[in-house]
C-alpha cells in the first residue's frame, strides 16, 4: 500500500502532536503524592478554595494528591497544602497579611508552617523557606485562600496603642 508524503509542515504538526500526546500519557503516569488530609478536609467551604488553586506556584506546577483538600507544587514537592486544620487561636507567633490574606508563621528548621488566620476552616502550607520564597507562596495562593471567608484579622502591637483601661 502506498502512502502519500506529508509535507513538511504537516509532518511537523503530526510530530508536535505526537509528542504533546506522549508528554500528557508520561504525566499522567507519575503517582499522585502522598500528603495526609487535615482532620476538617471534608468540610464543604474548602471546596471554592480547592477548585480555585494556581496551577502553578513560581515556575512549579500542581501535581495531584491522594487525598481530599489537599494539593502539591513541584516534583519533588516543594508546597505541600491542606485545607481544614485547627483553626489558630490567638498566639504570639509572627503573622503576616499578603494581598489580604492573614497568615500565622512558624519557622521551623528547615520546614515552615503557615497557616491562615481568621478564617474557617483554615488551610496551612508547608514549605521550605530555602527552597522557594514565601513570598511567592503566599502571593501565588492569596486568592484562592479569600475563597475562605474571613472572621477574625491579626492585631499587631501598633493595633494596641490607644486601648481603654480595663475598669
């Protein structure tokens, strides 16, 4: 059987397409990360949050979870987020606000934990400052996190000038 010739840029677009397709098939074959849900994962205002996530943190892009109101960035992961954890109390730990987002900061070594403030149920965020700026974490996620209604704001020391004496 005799097969016409392509011309060359069609050839090109069949190879392109070939390799998109083989591209798509090797990654969706890479295994979902493990990452424990939060003990609220369940809770049904994670959902606008969840569905509203960047596909891409800096140059890192989503992977898939095996778990509910979970999700990753980077291969190995270098983002790790869980909506529905405990809701943080009022503490002295740093808390920043980016794009309007409450975040509560615990440094660890080499390890952070951010986790929203104010808002129920909260979503925390593990990183590795040395890695990838929490910076860009926070900015890249501050959308998807006012998904999650906001109750309560941090109070910094300036917030406490002007307070009235207790009686």
């Amino acid at each position: 059987m005799h097969r016409p010739q392509l011309s060359l840029p069609a050839r090109a677009a069949r190879l392109a397409l070939i390799g998109s397709l083989a591209a798509i098939t090797l990654t969706s074959c890479s295994p979902p990360v493990d990452v424990p849900a939060a003990q609220d994962a369940a809770n049904p205002a994670c959902a606008p949050m969840m569905v509203a996530l960047p596909d891409a943190i800096g140059e890192y892009p989503l992977r898939k979870t095996n778990s509910q109101a979970t999700a990753a960035w980077g291969d190995p992961s270098l983002v790790i987020l869980r909506c529905g954890v405990n809701v943080p109390g009022p503490t002295t730990d740093r808390c920043v606000t980016v794009n309007g987002i409450d975040w509560v900061i615990k440094e660890g070594n080499p390890v952070w934990t951010l986790t929203t403030y104010g808002r129920e149920p909260a979503t925390e965020i593990l990183m590795d400052p040395d890695k990838i700026s929490s910076a860009t974490v926070l900015a890249d996620l501050a959308a998807a996190a006012g998904k999650v209604p906001a109750a309560r704001n941090c109070v910094g020391q300036e917030d406490l000038q002007n307070l009235p004496p207790s009686q």
